[in-house]
C-alpha cells in the first residue's frame, strides 16, 4: 500500500510542469508560481492577482450561460408559437394604441353603469356663469393681526414695525384662478404571458374575441388617474414554456449542470498546497462530489434550477392583455394681483366663483370678469386639450374659476414707506419689503 500523501513520479513530473511551464504570451514568475507578462521592452511584469486570467474566465462563462435562467436573455416566446386571433393580428409584445371610436356627444348618451358612475358630474343643463364675490373685505386691525403672525414665524424679524406702524391706506382687488381638468381614457394591447399552474383557459373554442372598446371598463372614480389591466376573453392557450421546453427547469448556471464546480483553494487537486505532509484541502474535503470538487450551493447539487420563466410549472397561458388609463389632463391660469408670485395664490384658499362639468364644454364668455385673459385661457386650454386627447377618449370636463381676494395695504413706519399684502380666504401675508427684517442686527456677527 503506498503511503498517505503519496504520488507517482509521472503525477508529480505533471504537477511541477504545469507550475513551471509558461503559457503564450506569459512567463513564468520565478518567485514564485503566479505568472506575468512580457512588456514591449522586455520587462516582466506579474499578475497581481494569480487568479485573475481564470476569474475572467469565469465571468464569462457565467455571461453566457446567464440567459438559460432568464437573467438576461428576453423571456418573452416568440411569436410564432402564439395563435392567431382576428383583429389582433399586427399585436406583438409591445403596446400598440388603439383609435377611440366617435367621442361622445353629452353625458346622456352613456349608458345606465357610466351614468351611475358619473354621479353628480351631469352637465348643467344651464351653466351658471355669473361670478360670485360674496366674500368679506379685510378690515384693518385684520390686516395687521394677520402681519404679526407672519412676522412671528421668521425667528429673526422684529415686531416692533408691525405694531407700530401707521396704515395710510387699504386697496381691495381679487386675483382669478382658472382650472379645467379634461378625463381620458386610452386603450392599449399587447401579447402578454403567465406561468400556468392548472385548470382551463378562455381560448377562441368559446367564442370570438371582442373588439377593445367594446370590452366594458369604467374608472373606480372620476377625475382621477387609474389604469387596469384586463384579459380580453377568447384570446388565451397554453404552450409549452420556450425556455425550459416544458421541463420545468434548467441546467444551473453556476455549475453548468454538474452540481459541482471546481475547488480555487486547491486548484481541484484535492491537497493542501504548501504542506509538508501532503494533507487533503479543508475546503472540499467534505464535497460529496470527491476531492477537488466543491458542492454548488445555487442547485443544492443537483445541476438544475427551477425556470423562472413558467415558475418550474413547464406550461406558459399566453394571451391578449388589455391596458385601460385614464388620464386626467390639467391646465390653469392665473391672472389679477400681479405683483404677488403665481405660486402663492395657487396655495391660497379661495372662493368657487364658477364651475361647470359635461363632456365638451364651451369657453368662458368674454364679459365674465374685467379682464378679458380669463376667456382667452379657457378657450386656448380647452382647445389644447382636446388636440393632446387625439389619441385618447374624452369622457368628461371640468371647469372652475376661483375667486381670491387680495388686499394691498400701504403703511408708513419711521422714515420708511411701503406695501405688503393679504390674500386668500386663509389671510396669508406676502411682505416684499418689510423693514425689520433682522431684529438682532446689532448683534450679526458680518464677515
């Protein structure tokens, strides 16, 4: 019997060429069993990592064998397996828009389900369009009231100017915010696919299938973006899974379907390296695969893993999705109180001066409010609005002007002279140039 540790001399002549042989392109290292290269000049130069040509080769391996698992690979199956549906012929697995049929004409041409859904949106069979202003004007000690409370929440103005100050004059003037909300609805369809895990599917043996906008879908509330995915009926088989071939699994990417893969720390011969008395590698001494040979984790050593495609099902149900949005489109304007940001009275709480609903809706008339911009946006939006939806369904309109009250008060404190202003239902205060901006200023440390 020979002894632990041994090896032939043949074994051991293979061993010691194969540390000591170069490879094209390479020379050997004489420090030791890492190689390098030879430079253009002639210079050696070693590998900083002994490993690194057989890690580049392993990530490609693993780059090429990534896509039998679906990592990067398209899962999708391809189109000549699928069946072939009447008036879905050009689809792929990309989206495809389908043309609205006519818009609707009024509200009341919808059927009894939409009516219900629209609820309190039904056009106004006379829309109301006199502007109410029924709104309370700020009196003075409002006025300043509201000015202290803005000052008190800028930690370093003073209040001294609030308080004090002498108010010369109070202007009033309203600021007009212009909504209109437009309601779309978009349909689109696409092949589409799931694992098939058992039972029957609505295939084309039960009927024909159904034009898409003739496939009742209905938003879950009005003015508000939703999309649902739908299954159009008589579109659906089952095929085999294209990946996995209808197995259900596939070869590990890992270990290429071996259950093993190679031991780095031993270079697969199974022994220490380095030791004297030639004891076996701790590392794939318990490999159930022998010596040399370490058990792949990702297959639990079996050399398959489950298809992520059909789910280790083998059997995929393709068919016709329906996509269904509904949109909902917004344009303002604002206009009056020009010396206060756009930003600021969008915040502002204001009072509903006039509101209108239905599916097309006419433009603000011209005599409405002073300025005439307000009937020049809406008619500008609503066209706007009704170009962008040429794709789409216009289901429903909305629109509103809110009224929000402005008042500018001119005030003279010390020496200084200037204006500040409160608007909105809420007293908000806007103050460009108030003079006590810094109540600590004595004490500012100025670099």
């Amino acid at each position: 019997m020979k002894p632990r540790g041994h090896r032939s001399e043949r074994a051991r002549a293979r061993l010691e060429f194969r540390h000591s042989k170069p490879t094209r392109g390479s020379v050997a290292n004489p420090f030791g069993h890492s190689r390098g290269s030879l430079t253009p000049d002639g210079v050696y130069e070693p590998y900083s990592d002994p490993f690194a040509s057989f890690s580049l080769f392993q990530r490609r391996c693993r780059a090429r064998s990534a896509g039998e698992d679906g990592d990067i690979l398209p899962a999708a199956p391809p189109l000549e397996i699928l069946d072939a549906v009447a008036g879905y012929e050009i689809l792929s697995f990309d989206s495809v828009s389908i043309p609205p049929p006519e818009p609707y004409g009024d509200l009341g041409s919808l059927d009894p389900e939409q009516q219900q859904i629209l609820g309190t949106w039904s056009p106004n069979p006379s829309p109301d369009y006199n502007l109410r202003t029924d709104i309370p004007q700020v009196t003075e000690p409002t006025a300043r009231s509201a000015l202290m409370g803005y000052v008190k929440n800028h930690c370093c103005w003073g209040g001294g100017a609030a308080k004090h100050m002498t108010i010369t004059g109070i202007r009033h003037n309203s600021a007009y915010h212009y909504v209109l909300q437009t309601l779309t609805e978009k349909r689109e369809a696409r092949w589409s696919w799931s694992p098939h895990v058992a039972g029957d599917v609505d295939g084309p043996e039960n009927g024909l299938a159904p034009a898409p906008w003739d496939i009742p879908a209905f938003p879950t509330k009005f003015f508000r973006t939703e999309i649902k995915a739908i299954e159009i009926p008589h579109t659906a088989s089952i095929k085999p899974c294209h990946r996995c071939r209808g197995t259900g699994t596939l070869a590990c990417p890992n270990c290429h379907g071996k259950g093993w893969t190679r031991c780095l720390s031993c270079q697969g011969e199974g022994w220490g390296l380095g030791s004297e008395s030639r004891e076996r590698c701790i590392v794939c001494g318990t490999s159930s695969h022998g010596h040399g040979r370490i058990d792949c984790n990702r297959c639990d050593t079996k050399g398959r893993v489950a298809c992520s495609v059909c789910d280790s099902y083998g059997q995929l149900k393709c068919f016709i999705q329906l996509s269904v949005s509904w949109k909902v489109n917004i344009g303002e304007h604002i206009t009056g109180a020009d010396e206060i940001e756009t930003d600021l009275l969008r915040g502002a709480e204001g009072q509903i001066g006039i509101e209108d609903f239905g599916v097309h809706l006419t433009p603000l008339p011209a005599d409405v409010i002073a300025d005439e911009t307000l009937a020049m946006a809406s008619i500008q939006l609503i066209n706007e609005h009704i170009q962008n939806s040429s794709d789409s369904l216009l289901l429903a309109q909305r629109h509103q002007v809110r009224v929000i009250p402005v008042t500018c008060i001119d005030y003279k404190w010390k020496s200084h002279t200037g204006s500040y202003y409160v608007y909105g239902l809420d007293n908000k205060v806007y103050a460009p140039d108030y003079p006590q901006t810094c109540c600590c200023f004595s004490r500012c440390i100025i670099v």
